[in-house]
C-alpha cells in the first residue's frame, strides 16, 4: 500500500514504557496522529504524552485510565498495544478496545498465535472482534526478524528435510529487568533455583517462530519438547548495565531449545539465547533450510531497540484493511516499510 487516500489512521497508544514511547515518537515525526493514550493506574495518569515519551513538549494528549475512560469518544480506530507479554494478562485490555470497535495490533509475543496458548480466550476476542467489524493482530520485531524470514527462507526449496533455527539477543538492552528472568549475574546453582530448566510462561513463546513457519509451509504439528539452560562464558565478560565484569562460569543469560515434529516427518530445531554479547558480537536470527536446495538467511538485527517499535507503525495499514476477527501476520504477507505513505 503506498500513499493510498483511504489511509487514515487515527492512533491510541496503550503502554508508556519503552516501548510506548518510542512508538509516540515514531508516530509524532511521521505526522500519523495519536489521538489518546492509555496506561494501568499509576503516576503516569493525567501527563502528558509527549512529556512522558521524551519528546521535551505536549502533544495535547493527556494519558488516561483504560479502565474508567470512554474509549469510544477518543476516536481512535486502531490501538497500539505495548504492555504485558502474555495474552492472559492482556485479556481484558483487549476486550475493552475490541468492544469499543477499535482494532488491537500488540507488541506481545504471545498475540503472534494467542490460540496456541489460551485458545479460550482467543474464540473470545475472535468473536468480539467479529461482532465489532475490527480485527486483533500480534506483532513487533518478530514480524520480519524472526517469522516472515523463516518463511521467506523456504521458498525456493523442492525438498526440505530438517529446519535449524538461531537466535542471540543482547537482552538487557531492553531492560534491566530482565535480569532475575535470564539468570545474568547468577551462579549456576541460582539459575537452577530462580530460574529453572524448564521453560516458564515467559520462555514458551520460543516455539512460535518454527510453529508458525511449518505451518506456513502447510506441515501440520505434532509434537513439542522444550528445554532451557544457563549461558556461561569461560572468560569473563563486561555487563554494562551492572557496571562491572561477570568471572568466567558466571550466568550470563539463558539458552531456550524447541524441537517441532511434524506429521510429515520435519523437523524444526530452534535455539534462543537471551544473553549478554561478547566484544564483536550481533543480535541475529538465523534460518537454515536442510534440503534441496539448502537456503541459509540471516537477519542481523540492528537498532532493535527502534525495530520493536518500527514494525508494529509499519503493520498499522494492514491491520486497518484486515478482515474483522484475529488475523495473525502470516495472513498479511510480508512487513513493508511506511516510507511512502502519505501523511494523515
């Protein structure tokens, strides 16, 4: 879609973190409006928009409480979602904009494929949404880094014979809390008790890459096993957010593994590692395609920090010309850049 006359957004933003604020000031220097903003209850209510994402001025857009706010009356006809991972948390955020008649486009990892995880509340927000005439859709730097180039990856194969899936993220660039969830900074013994070997309702979500991309290619699922372990370096390595040098032996994040069998035979083997960086290294998401012929792509992700954000404005037009009901990515083909389209 380019410059196209119907294009007409019209932006709520719900979340001023990071996140949230890096997309208010995406939106802000493309002229695309942001008509209302909306937070949990806290000291963010009654700010400013522009204040609290940084941009040292009013946008005239006072955050309010989702809760208690008329949400109709804002005008909004898509609403950004960067909040909570998890659609059980979500879930009633979600219904309130889905019944106020407003499209749902989520940073959260598990909005990808919310029925693989909480199919009940997935017919929920299917059915609202339907009811409703808008559509709920997952995204962010999944879209491209690490699902559209998996899918992409396959394409010119004849034969596919196992898949191999690699990730390194420099997590704490995100945040430093994601300290405790990783294990940085632990001895092996305390990941082992904070942490644990078995994935958590945080690291499930390793899975929907593979899912998603088998499924792409038509296989059907059969089965999932999931593992996880602590990262070690066997030299030492400097954590900037910590301000000081982890031994060698230290945890210096976690390794997440999911094997994906299918019906057909095809197996998917991902490896996540949420981790610090050594000196030289990059954020990555790597696909390689064991067949004939065998395909290799890799993305190396940079400024991921603005990338999380960039590919949920870039979703906005397909979200907004999606059919009512939870249309997940894999239905709007690849992410496309929003250079060319006209200014609201």
């Amino acid at each position: 879609m380019s410059s196209e006359q119907n294009f007409e957004p019209r932006i709520a933003i719900y979340g001023i973190g990071f996140v949230g604020a890096m997309l208010t000031r995406l939106l802000t220097d493309k002229g695309w409006p942001v008509v209302a903003a909306y937070n949990r209850p806290g000291d963010k209510i009654g700010q400013d928009l522009g204040r609290l994402a940084g941009l040292e001025r009013d946008l005239g857009v006072i955050v309010e409480d989702d809760q208690v706010a008329d949400l109709r009356s804002s005008g909004a006809n898509i609403v950004l979602v960067a909040a909570a991972d998890v659609v059980d948390e979500n879930f009633e955020v979600y219904q309130r904009f889905l019944d106020a008649g407003i499209n749902v486009l989520s940073a959260g990892s598990h909005a990808y494929q919310p029925e693989l995880f909480y199919p009940d509340h997935a017919a929920k927000m299917d059915a609202l949404a339907k009811e409703r005439g808008v559509s709920f859709t997952g995204s962010g730097i999944w879209d491209m880094t690490r699902i559209w180039s998996g899918i992409l990856a396959g394409g010119a194969c004849v034969e596919i014979e196992s898949i191999d899936y690699s990730t390194d993220t420099e997590v704490l660039r995100q945040g430093i809390h994601w300290l405790e969830p990783t294990g940085i900074g632990m001895t092996v013994e305390e990941f082992d008790e904070k942490v644990g070997r078995v994935p958590s309702q945080l690291s499930d979500v390793i899975q929907i890459p593979s899912i998603l991309v088998l499924r792409q290619y038509g296989y059907t699922i059969d089965n999932v096993e999931m593992s996880q372990e602590p990262v070690l370096f066997d030299e030492p390595v400097y954590c900037r957010e910590l301000e000081k040098e982890l031994p060698a032996g230290t945890c210096v994040g976690t390794r997440t593994m999911a094997v994906v069998d299918t019906v057909e035979g095809v197996q998917a083997r991902s490896r996540f590692e949420y981790r610090l960086l050594r000196p030289g290294e990059v954020e990555h998401s790597t696909w390689k395609i064991n067949g004939s012929p065998g395909m290799e792509v890799r993305v190396v992700r940079e400024d991921s920090d603005v990338a999380q954000a960039s590919s949920l404005v870039n979703r906005i037009p397909d979200v907004l010309a999606a059919e009512p009901g939870i249309t997940p990515i894999t239905d709007m083909g690849p992410l496309k850049p929003s250079t060319l389209l006209a200014s609201a």
